[in-house]
C-alpha cells in the first residue's frame, strides 16, 4: 500500500478476537496499529498520542462507544472517528453521527470497504483545503486554510466531516447539489444512497450557522434534488440574531 494512504489507527472493540482480526489485516495494509479494549483507555491514548483514525465499536460494556465518541470529539476535533456497528441499527447510526463520528462501517464488512473508507478518512483529514483562500458569504465565513469557521466573526466549532460538507457547499454556492453528489463528492464514490448522512449532518450545520436552524437562509433544501448554500444573502440588522440552538431544521 501507498504511504500516503496508510496511518496510525487506534481500534477500539471489547472483543479481543476482533482486535487480533483488525490488527492482522489493517497491519497488511500498511497501518500501524494501537489497540483498546475499553473506551475510558482509548479517551487516554487519544489524549496523550497523535491517531490518523479511531476505528470505534459502537457497543461495548462500561463507558459505550457513542459517548466515547463524544468526549473523542471534544478531545480531538480533527480527528476522523469512523464507528463499527450492527445491521438494522439505524437509531444508533444517527446517534453516532451525532455524537461526532465521520463514518459508520455495519458489521459484518468487507474488507474492500474498510480500508477505502479509512483510506478516505484520512486523506481528506490531511489534505482538506490546506491552499485554498476563505470563502465569505453573507456573515458565515469559511478558511480552509486554518480550518476555521466563523459567524459573525464568533468561532463555530464543526468536527471534521461537518467542515468538510460545509466547505464543498460554500464552494459551489448558488448552485443545487444533489444528494448522490454530495454524499460521493464528500464521502466519496463508493456512496451515493445514505441520505441519513445528509439528513442528520445539514441538521448539525444548520444549528451552528443558521439565525434560526427551523426556517434555514444559508444552507436550504432544493426539494426532490438535494441541498443548496444560498449565493445572496441578505444581513440583517443586528439584535435578533440569536435563536436557541434546539430548535433542530428538518432536513
């Protein structure tokens, strides 16, 4: 395997068989490997060594794969978290992507899969828009560059794949992004039906960037295509700005 591609992974699963399995395959592929079998033990390697990638089991016993996934993300903002999880569990999938998580992987996986999708993950957390010039509409500003989103001149905090959805939004502003596009331009080409992604990530940006994430003026649904970053944006006078941040856009 390219250098390029490979990266340090820490694997996090109970199942000591699984981790064994992870290990020996992913190692064949150039990764270097870092295990846990505990999801308190994984938040301190993560605190204290540099990962290119956390591959996380979504159930495991004490503390449970999604609020580690949380407190990862709080830890480590840039870091690519992709979760192992089971067939039918849907609910679980959307509280993953919630809690942080860039990508789910359902057990059982092939082989193929796992790897494009780490592969994936970690060039994109690498290489996301290091040259490119901030992007300014209406008062969300974005700078790939430093990796910075702003409203108003206020931080917005966005984990790794909200950026980078947003970033290609902004990019083509004013123009309708269909849903399969978004999913393989972003997540990339062996995507394009996982419209739960879309859902609940517009719902995340929304919340962050939008006066009032109920009736969105940035980031707008196209009906029947896909989502829009809206060109022409009107700012209003300040003073009524401030919606509560529960108010949650259907998407």
């Amino acid at each position: 395997m390219n250098q390029d591609t490979s990266g340090n992974l820490l694997i996090v699963d109970d199942e000591r068989s699984i981790r064994l399995s992870l290990r020996t395959i992913l190692g064949n592929f150039g990764f270097g490997i870092v295990e846990a079998a505990r999801g308190e033990e994984a938040l301190s390697l993560v605190r204290t060594e540099p990962f290119d990638a956390v591959l996380l089991d979504i159930n495991m016993p004490g503390m449970g794969g999604i609020e580690v996934c949380r407190l990862m993300r709080k830890a480590a903002p840039r870091l690519p978290i992709l979760m192992l999880t089971v067939q039918g569990g849907e609910e679980r999938k959307v509280e993953a992507l919630d809690a942080g998580a860039d990508d789910y992987i359902t057990k059982p996986f092939q082989l193929r899969e796992l790897t494009a999708r780490l592969r994936a993950a970690i060039r994109r957390s690498k290489t996301l828009g290091d040259e490119e010039a901030a992007i300014l509409i209406g008062d969300v500003m974005l700078d790939p560059g430093r990796h910075l989103v702003e409203k108003k001149g206020r931080p917005v905090h966005l984990t790794p794949k909200q950026f980078e959805l947003l970033h290609y939004l902004m990019m083509h502003a004013g123009r309708p992004i269909p849903h399969a596009k978004l999913l393989r331009s972003v997540w990339g080409p062996e995507y394009g039906n996982e419209l739960e992604y879309l859902r609940t990530f517009i719902r995340q940006i929304r919340m962050r960037i939008e006066d009032d994430p109920a009736n969105p003026q940035y980031l707008v649904t196209d009906s029947h295509i896909g989502y829009r970053f809206n060109e022409s944006i009107e700012i209003p006078p300040s003073g009524n700005a401030g919606q509560t941040e529960d108010r949650a856009a259907g998407a």
